[in-house]
C-alpha cells in the first residue's frame, strides 16, 4: 500500500493514517577518501541522498545528533575536516525543490573545499562511506480522523514512523511539497488556512520526529482547542 493518507476526496473523506519503514540497501558503491566521496555522489540515486539525508530520523538515538546528515558526519569523524562538515551539516534538504538541486550545493561545497585544500584529494579515510539507498515500505496504521477536530486528537498519539510519513515523506510525494495533514485540510476551502501556513513554517529536518510530534500538537490545539487530545 504505497498511497498517502489521503484520497482526492471531498473534504468528508476520512483521514487514514499510514505508517511506514526505510529498508536499507547497500548500493555497492564505497569511498575512501573525499574524492571517492564525491565522484560516487555524482552518481549515486537519488533514493541514496534521500536516505543519508532523512534516513537518520529514523534510526533510534540515545544522543542528540551531531551532524544531520550522513555525509557530514563521516566527513567529520573519518576525513577530520570539520570546515567541510560544518558546511554540510547546515544543508537543509527541505529547501531544495529537487533531489538533484541538493546534490549540486553538496557537490559545490566538496570541490571548493578539495579546490582550497587540495591534500584532502588523496588523504585516506580512516572508515570506508557506505553508499546506501533505501526502499519505504508503507502500511496501514490501524486508525483513522473522521473530521479535523478527529484528526487533531490523534496527532499527540501518533507512532513515530507514522509521523516521518504523514510530515516527512510526504514532500517528495504531493504535488506541491507539503505534508500529508495540510493537503487534507486544503480540502476545506481555506477555512483553515491559518493551520496550514503554520505547519509550513515548521522545519522539519533540524528536529527529531518526537519533537516534530510535539510541534504538531501544540498546533493543532491551538488551532482547535484545548480539548482535542
């Protein structure tokens, strides 16, 4: 079942929740060294981006994250070359319309940064990079919102995985990159436009999908009321 939680409906259609899983795959490909690093970036899908980008909201975590993405981490721990991580580490993938727009500002930092230090070409890696890219595997989550007022209620519950998939996922799948909730809300003329501008506001990468959850039923509550959840 791969479809978003939504039908094109009119607005009294339910809500469905999904819930999902990133599969990890190895892709074959493997860089030991910066340059490594980059000309297997030139090629590499762009499932691999998406997932050495997002895949790490995921991944359970007993510490806050370091770096966001993976490619900045093994930069940092493997090259040692914290210039170029830290420049990673501040590429926000949510404000790339295109998978491939992302590639190129990852690929203008590395070159510059091999440009203006070029004995990073050939220092070796003290661990290989692992190019992987990842098949989501979606799933109904057993429940589903009637109405707005509904919906709102079972935000605070939601597993995180569904959460990643209703407000993550669904950028790359929905014709104007938004999340699942303000594409179903849409359907009510604009009544509730204020929600839906404010959801838009909310960044989805630099947080954890706890903390997106939390966000997303302060809004809702707000929008809603205090006795929604």
């Amino acid at each position: 079942m791969n479809g978003p939680g939504f039908e094109h409906a009119p607005p009294a259609a339910p809500f469905r929740f999904r819930d999902c899983a990133l599969i990890p795959i190895a892709s074959g490909r493997r860089a030991s060294s910066l340059k490594e690093l980059r000309d297997h970036l030139v090629q590499s899908g762009r499932d691999t981006l998406y997932y050495h980008f997002w895949g790490a909201l995921l991944q359970p975590r007993f510490e806050e994250r370091e770096y966001h993405n993976d490619f900045a981490a093994w930069v940092h721990h493997a090259v040692r070359d914290d210039v170029l991580a830290e420049q990673l580490a501040m590429v926000d993938p949510d404000e790339y319309d295109d998978v491939e727009e992302l590639r190129l500002v990852i690929l203008e930092y590395i070159d510059q940064r091999l440009e203006d230090t070029p004995f990073l070409e050939w220092i070796p890696a003290t661990q290989v990079f692992e190019f992987i890219h990842a098949q989501i595997v979606v799933f109904d989550a057993g429940f589903e919102a009637g109405d707005y007022r509904d919906l709102a209620g079972h935000i605070p519950r939601m597993p995180l995985s569904s959460v990643f998939y209703h407000f993550v996922d669904a950028r790359r799948r929905t014709p104007d990159r938004t999340d699942d909730f303000s594409a179903w809300l849409a359907g009510f003329d604009r009544e509730h436009q204020e929600l839906v501008d404010a959801l838009a506001d909310i960044d989805p990468y630099f947080n954890t999908l706890s903390e997106l959850r939390d966000q997303l039923g302060a809004l809702f509550r707000r929008h809603f009321g205090e006795g929604v959840a």
